[in-house]
C-alpha cells in the first residue's frame, strides 16, 4: 500500500511539472505546428532535406484585447534538393486557427487533412489529423507537456525549455528555441513569428535551413 500511495504522488508531481497552461506565445504555437508536420509520413532521399515552414500572425478582435485569434500559415514537409537546389515535393499546405475567448479552439487543415485540437482549460491535451476522404483518424496525446511560459531566444533554467511527450516518451524537446524532434527534425528560432524546420541525414545550421526554407516562397 505504501509504494502505491508513493507511486501515486509521484506521478501527481510529474504531472504537475510538465502540464503548464498553454500560453499563445511564438514558442508555443510553432511548436504545435511542428507536432502537426512532424506526424505527416515524409520519406526523403540521401541528397535530399524535408523542410517546413510557417509563420504566426497574431490579432486582438476587440480592444481589451481578451479574445485573441492566432493564424498559422506555411508549408509542412516540402522535400528539397540540398545540392541542386531543385523542389522534389512541394509538400503540404497548412494552415491553422486558435480562437482564444472564453473557450478556447484550434481548429484548420494540412494538406487534405482536418486539424482539431482538445483543450482542457487552458491546456491541449490531444492534437486530432482526420482525412475526411478515407477517414482515418491520428490522435496526438500532449496532455503531459512542458510549455514555455517565456517566449525567449536562450532559457537560463532547463525547466523554462519546451518538452513534448506523447503516450510515454518524449517526441520533441527544445534547447535555446530550437526545438528537435523524435524523427530527426531541427525547428529553429521557433521565439520568432516565422520558423523554419529541416530534416536531413546530418544535422543543418540554422542558416541553411533558412535558405532552402527561402526556395519555397
């Protein structure tokens, strides 16, 4: 009985470290972007690098400023040429919705597929990718997120970095706003309104991701 109540409290203060209510700062929402693309299947040739990006666009729709939408708009996925340059695959358009008031919503599409997100509160517990075509259904549980309550370029303490679970293991975490993934996949300056995110067989710079993300615009 005793290391059940022990085992109890445990997961009850685990819990209660990572789930932070969910704040509409840039880290935060292009971090749901990335899950988004990160759960569309890309496969990609050894000269070739997967790139993402999209950028966030924030508006107060009354002047107290209490109900706020945020639109994400880009591309998950485009699979490039890093020698030649050259587009292989122009990827998936996304495109994405919060409608924060009294309820808050995420709501928009990728590619063919439908995007919902549910909240408890102020917190996403599950990101839901629907084909309205062949109706299959891929749930994202994030309930035991660690969200940034800072949107900052460098984190002084290693709580304050963004740290994604799902269904037991860690599927993306950051470190000074570059947020890398479970397949492989490198965020970067994901503190600003536009990021970019590449996949490739070795690690990319930040700059050179910047520059084949350049190629989609």
């Amino acid at each position: 009985m005793t290391k059940q109540i022990y085992s109890l409290i445990l997961c009850l203060v685990s819990t209660s470290v990572l789930a932070k209510d969910f704040k509409y700062n840039y880290k935060n929402i292009n971090t749901i972007a990335s899950i988004i693309c990160e759960a569309l299947p890309t496969t990609a040739q050894a000269n070739e690098t997967v790139v993402s990006r999209f950028n966030v666009n924030r508006t107060k729709l009354n002047e107290q400023g209490k109900e706020l939408q945020v639109e994400v708009n880009g591309t998950c996925n485009a699979v490039i040429n890093h020698k030649s340059k050259e587009i292989i695959s122009f990827g998936q358009e996304l495109n994405l919705q919060f409608t924060i008031n009294k309820k808050i919503s995420l709501t928009g599409q990728v590619g063919l597929d439908q995007v919902q997100a549910r909240f408890k509160g102020k917190r996403p517990l599950a990101i839901k990718i629907s084909n309205p075509y062949t109706n299959e259904l891929q749930s994202i549980d994030i309930a035991r997120t660690r969200w940034s309550n800072k949107n900052t370029l460098i984190n002084f303490a290693k709580k304050d970095n963004i740290q994604i679970r799902s269904k037991g293991r860690i599927i993306a975490s950051e470190i000074d706003s570059t947020l890398k993934t479970a397949s492989g996949s490198y965020y970067y300056n994901i503190w600003r309104f536009s990021t970019s995110g590449c996949r490739t067989h070795a690690k990319i710079s930040s700059e050179d991701c910047d520059q084949l993300a350049n190629i989609l615009n």
